[in-house]
C-alpha cells in the first residue's frame, strides 16, 4: 500500500471513534477564548496517538508529526461554539444552556484530529512535517488566529489548509474554488449620546430615537453610493436598543451589527469611510457618535497551486463528482489571517444528508450528518501529504 492508501485506511478505521468524539464535543460547546475542556479532549487523543501537542495560552493546541527535515504543512481547524440555544433533538444535543455548535466546528475540530491521528501512524516516513493548529475564538472578531500566529503557529510553514461545513452541500461533496471564497468582516458598534426629555417636546431634546432610526436605515443606503457596487458591501444590524418607555425620548442609544463585503481594496478603507458617515448622518440631531469599529477579518483567498492540490485531495476520497464549484460568500473567516502570510486553500464540506432538510449556519437547529467528520479527515490528510511531496 502507498502512503496515502496507508493513512486513508487509518482514518476508515477512526470513523467511529471519530464520531463518538464530534458528538461528545457538540454536547459539551464553549465559547470563544473558554474553549478549555475542548482542548483537554484534543491534547489527551493526540498524546494517546504518541504525539507531542503543546497548549496555545489558556486554550488551543498546536502539535508536529514527523521530525525528518523537509518542508512544514499546516492544517487548521476552529474549536469555539456560539451563543445561540441548540434546538436540536438529538440525543448529543447541547448541555450547556444557550450554547451550541452551530457552525460546524465541532466537525472541524475532529476532522483534523482523525487526520492528525492518521498521519501519526506513518511519522517518521513523512517528508518533513504535519502541523495541526487547533484554534480558539473564531467566532468573534478579530479572531482567534492573530494569537495562534503569534504562538508560532506559521513558523516555518510553507502551506496551510482547512476545510468549513457548508449545510448547503450534500455529504461526499466539497465545494471549491480559487482566489476569495469568503468575504471581509468587521464588527460596528455605535452609541449615541444626547438630552432625552418629553416626546411632547421633542424640539427641546436632542431625539436621539429618531436620530437612530435615521443611522440604522441610512449608514447602509449611502455606503451602497460611496462604494463601488462591486465590493458588495453588506451592513446587517443584529442589535438596536434605546429607551425605556413610550413618552419619553432616551438619552442613550445603541445600534451594533456587522460590516461585510467582497473586495479586499475596499475593506481597506472602510473603517474612516464608515465612521465619517456615521458622523455626518447624525449631526443635525445634535447627537453625539461613540463609534467601535474592529477590522474582524480580510476575505479567505486561496492560493492557485494550493487550490489545485486541495482539488487533487478531494478527488482522491470522494472521486472527481465529490468536487464541486463554489461561490465568494459574505461570511467571514479569520483563516484569512493565514493566508495573509501562506499560501493556502479552504474549502466546503458538504454535511447534509441528501435528501434531508437544508439548515443554515448559526442556527440553533443545525444538524451535521456524521459521514462529514471522516471525509473531513481524509481530505486533510491527503492534502497534507501531497503538500508535503510538492514543497519538497
């Protein structure tokens, strides 16, 4: 048996163990930065695999298989839940009250584990080095990724892959393309100041009710004329807030959500952009602005040369129908951060059973089939070796 067929039959032979894991992880959910029973789980398998695995600070695991000199192929996976209530069913459902996996990372992370466990097998025939970036807080902006950077995550590394679930694609399907498959995204978070007073006299206050109402409708309105059409710019509010009761106009009021597009030229700029219009857009109520503007992430833009070998790898497990075309999406992904600095490719793992319901991410009624979490595996670590072969 060829190396690849060696490790691809290792993982076959997780699969069970494999999904006993994912389930216990998607019972078990934390958040972004808390993620620390998580990877106890991770360290303790992969200690058990023979491995070395270090912690990265309080939470996430960084671990290298092989030791022969050569080059270093990263694969990374995510570790945090959301704070969004599992409305799932199943028996594995989420025990932690108003948390859940709904995103996927919980396949993710298990994914990467069978991988690392199926190349830890064959070690010492490697042509230089897996590495296997377990990362925390992916979830909030900026992102979990900068910290594991500056652990070492990229030392030495020549290439870096990863995969995200996509309910959208059925399991034995991947989705795929080169250059951005994910957008930027920042997080805004605006609060207004001003003198409340009596709704029978609004002349007398500054209504910043009103005020509000004119940013959250407005701000998207005129960026969608300040930016080119083509960056696909997308402001989503996810929480407004202000007052207290019906006479009278608040003095403090808030209004935070995301700032998405496609074009990377244009996130450069769009933090002044944004704040200048949010300054001109409530002055003449005499409010005044406090705005929070956090860069979360630039788009995920994945690599020719990595996207072809990421191509070559799914084909490998899941034959060349399992391949499939992919769209740029608006979501964001600190994986970007990676690929900041490495050459690289994501990719979608199909994870609905065909013919059942399609969900959508972070919801709380996600459901995964079990199938993903091995091909997961298996695409990581085919893509790892043949990385390993082609950076030689």
């Amino acid at each position: 048996m060829t190396l690849t067929e060696r490790v691809l039959a290792r993982a076959d032979e997780l699969s069970g163990e494999l999904v006993e894991i994912r389930r216990d992880l998607h019972a078990n959910p934390e958040l972004s930065w808390n993620e620390q029973r998580t990877s106890r789980r991770v360290l303790d398998r992969l200690t058990a695999a023979g491995l070395s695995p270090v912690p990265i600070g309080d939470t996430g695991v960084l671990v290298d298989i092989g030791s022969n000199e050569g080059p270093v192929v990263a694969l990374r996976a995510d570790l945090d839940a959301l704070p969004v209530p599992d409305l799932t069913e199943d028996p594995w459902r989420s025990t932690v009250e108003g948390v859940a996996h709904a995103c996927g990372h919980d396949v993710h992370t298990t994914g990467l584990l069978g991988a690392g466990i199926a190349l830890a097998s064959v070690a010492d025939e490697l042509p230089g080095r897996v590495r296997l970036v377990f990362q925390p807080a992916e979830e909030i902006m900026p992102g979990g990724a900068l910290a594991a950077i500056q652990a070492g995550a990229l030392d030495g590394v020549t290439s870096i892959f990863g995969l995200h679930c996509d309910p959208g694609v059925d399991v034995g399907s991947l989705g795929l393309r080169e250059g951005p498959i994910t957008g930027a995204a920042d997080s805004l978070d605006v609060r207004l100041t001003g003198n409340g007073g009596h709704t029978s006299r609004p002349h007398l206050t500054e209504d910043l009710t009103f005020a509000l109402g004119k940013l959250i409708t407005e701000l998207p309105a005129v960026l969608s004329r300040r930016l080119d059409p083509r960056a696909g710019v997308s402001v989503v509010w996810g929480l407004v807030r202000a007052g207290s009761a019906m006479n009278v106009i608040p003095a403090i009021g808030r209004a935070a959500g995301t700032v998405r597009m496609l074009d990377a030229v244009a996130w450069a700029d769009a933090e002044t952009l944004v704040t200048e219009i949010i300054q001109q857009l409530v002055e003449p109520y005499g409010v005044k602005p406090e705005v929070i503007y956090v860069r979360g992430v630039p788009p995920v833009i994945n690599e020719h040369a990595s996207t072809v070998l990421l191509g070559q790898a799914i084909e490998t497990v899941v034959g060349a129908d399992g391949l499939l075309p992919t769209t740029q999406s608006l979501g964001g992904e600190d994986f970007a951060w990676y690929l900041e600095q490495v050459p690289g490719a994501m990719a979608r793992l199909g994870t609905r059973t065909p013919g059942g319901p399609t969900y959508d991410l972070h919801q709380g009624n996600l459901r995964v089939d079990d199938r993903a979490v091995a091909i997961a595996a298996k695409v990581l670590a085919v893509a790892a070796l043949g990385a390993l072969t082609r950076d030689l």
